[in-house]
C-alpha cells in the first residue's frame, strides 16, 4: 500500500508508515513507538578513535 506523493522527488516530506518504507524512501516523516532497545554502549569513531554512544532500537507505528 503506497501512500499518495510517496514515491514522488519532492523536497517537502511526507507522512508515512513504517511498513511502506523501501530502501529508496527519502524526504519522509515517519512517527513511530519505541518497542524496544538495547543497552547504551560505546564505539569508536573517526580518525582518532574518540567514543560515541549508540544503541538500537525496534520502532512500530
């Protein structure tokens, strides 16, 4: 189920579910609820390594 100007190259985004999302999905809003997520944890990043804190979650609409 495609929702109407989703597809379309427009800079103005537009609502949309999770479920319609592609891969190719771009200039969209999407509200969602966290279902879950892990723990926060450090990883290095850029050239000198320095720590960002990331974690993953799992969203629904």
């Amino acid at each position: 189920m495609a929702v109407e100007g989703f597809f379309e190259n427009k800079k103005e985004p537009v609502e949309a579910k999770v479920g319609d999302l592609t891969p190719q999905s771009k200039a969209v809003n999407v509200t969602a609820k966290v279902v879950s997520k892990t723990e926060i944890r450090e990883i290095p990043m850029g050239r000198d390594g320095s720590p960002h804190k990331v974690s993953d979650a799992l969203i629904g609409d």
